[in-house]
C-alpha cells in the first residue's frame, strides 16, 4: 500500500520511543511485564484514537451478532495483547534461541517436520494473530532454513536494530513487495517460508476473496508458487499464555495431492483465507483489528488514507 516517507526527525523520535521500551522491557519480572504491557497497549490506544475507531469499524461489520460493549472489550483486549507481545518480543532481543524455545509449547510440530521431509520447500501459513512476533522468533530453534516474506520496516534505525536481531537467530527476510520470484528460489532450496496473508493489498495484487465472511484482496502469491512447486501448506498460530506461548502447527496441505480444481490460485487462497478466519472467530481478541483489512472494498477505507 502507498506510504508516506517519514522525515528523519521523526525516525529519530521513534527510535528513542523504541529505546526506552527496549529499556523498559529488559527490567520487569513476567508478570511486570503483562502489567506494563497493558498500560502500553491502554496507551496506545489513546494515542492512535484513528486506529481504535477502525478497529471499532471492523468489528462492527464482522461480528454483527455482538453488542457494542462487547465489541468495546474485544478491541481493548486486542490493544493490551497488542501492548504485552510488543514487550515481550523486545525482551527477546537479549535472550538466547535455547532460552526462547523453553518458553514456548510445540504442539504438532511433526507436521511441519513431515512437511520439510518431502523436499518440496513448505510455506508455514500464519496471521497477525497473538504472538505472531514471538512466534518468529521461536521458529528459529527448531528450524534453521526459514524466509519470512514482509514488507521492509519505513525507520532505517528500526530496521538497522532488527537486522541484527534477526542475523543472530538466522532468520531471513524476503520483501513483500518482489515476493514471488524469492519464494518460488527458496522453495526449491527445500525452505521454509513464513507468510502473513491476512493484509490487504492492491486489488492489481490480489484476488477477492472471503476474510471471515466479507469480501477482501488477498494475495494469490503464497497460493500460486505453493502450486507451481508442489510445496506443502501448513498452518501455525500463536497463543499466548501470561508470558509464554503455544505455538499449534496445523496438518499439512499437501497440494500435490490435490485435484486439478482445487489446485486453482483463487479456490485455494480461499482455502487460506477460511483457515485463517476460522482461528479469529474463535478468539477474535487475538487478531489485529487496527488494520484495515479490507481496503479496496465497499467497507473499507479508500486506498488513499493514512494510518496514524
């Protein structure tokens, strides 16, 4: 999406907001840090008011069924979520991979093994739903040869931090925006790459699709070069438990398995996509509301408008 370049004056205030969280995160206990991410997250949503209202817009046109009150809870649940992962993933930073993992539970990872094991590259499907952040970050200790597709951060001081975050785990990063060549190189190497298809995108990039019962654009992209190679699907979310987690690995989609319909780009990001809102419908608190989703639509934003 079409982004504003920010000025170096407001890059550096940024990171030194971001300096005093790191410095902030480093010192609490466990439970400190839940207490003082919910204040961030309370913040946050004070400050981002914007980004409430649309977070409050999305919900109301996806959960029809609920009062606005409970709406108002999901949303501040969502804010002090968004406030507690935003510690912890900070936190992480001076931890090593071993002391990570023992903080999270691997549930089913056999599928994701069972996966790499066929020698086809898999692409490890998730969304910005719990700790997505940490889960990352996870993923590093038990599999080593992992692209994740994201878009380049717009801070060149957050990014120069996160860069070296991430070479110290061996994590790589493939830019959203030339995703498809990247993807189909590293699936041949056997890869794993890591994909949060749960944004929008330009409707000249994607598919319109189904997000949890609303038409949205969607990219095919993950769909398409999963075909192409005969790359297994599988799915992971992230559940967070006070300051650890659970990180669920679904069964795989094998499509090379699959029948010459199902293997269309569009009947399978629908696929995707139905995963994907099932997991939030569930536990809507845990999924990023502030983000529209569905931009390009007759619901959501024009593609014109800034976020906060």
């Amino acid at each position: 999406m079409s982004r504003r370049k920010k000025s170096l004056l407001v890059q550096r205030a940024e990171y030194a907001l971001y300096r005093a969280v790191a410095w902030l995160a480093r010192r609490p206990s466990d439970e400190g840090i839940l207490k003082w991410g919910d204040r961030l997250g309370n913040f946050a949503r004070r400050v981002l008011r914007r980004r409430d209202r649309l977070a409050m817009r999305n919900l109301r046109d996806t959960l029809r069924d609920k009062s606005e009150g409970e709406l108002r809870e999901i949303a501040n649940q969502c804010w002090r979520l968004f406030g507690r992962e935003a510690l912890i993933s900070i936190r992480m930073q001076n931890m090593k991979l071993g002391e990570i993992a023992s903080r999270f539970e691997f549930v089913n990872v056999e599928a994701l093994e069972n996966a790499i094991a066929r020698g086809k590259g898999t692409l490890l499907i998730s969304a910005h739903y719990g700790g997505w952040e940490a889960a990352g970050v996870a993923l590093m200790s038990i599999v080593k040869n992992v692209r994740t597709v994201t878009r380049p951060l717009d801070n060149r001081f957050l990014a120069r931090d996160l860069l070296r975050f991430r070479s110290s785990t061996g994590a790589a990063v493939l830019d959203r925006k030339r995703a498809a060549r990247g993807i189909l190189e590293v699936l041949s190497e056997n890869a794993v790459v890591v994909v949060l298809p749960d944004q929008a995108v330009l409707p000249r990039e994607g598919v319109l699709v189904p997000f949890l019962g609303r038409p949205a654009w969607t990219t095919a992209v993950p769909a398409k070069m999963a075909i192409r190679r005969g790359s297994s699907i599988v799915f992971v979310f992230c559940i967070p438990h006070g300051s650890e987690h659970r990180l669920e690995f679904g069964d795989p989609i094998e499509v090379d398995q699959m029948t010459e319909a199902e293997c269309d780009p569009v009947v399978l990001t629908r696929r995707i996509n139905d995963v994907i809102s099932t997991r939030i419908a569930a536990h809507p608190e845990l999924w990023l509301w502030m983000h529209d989703r569905w931009k390009g639509t007759a619901t959501g934003e024009s593609e014109g408008a800034n976020g906060e």
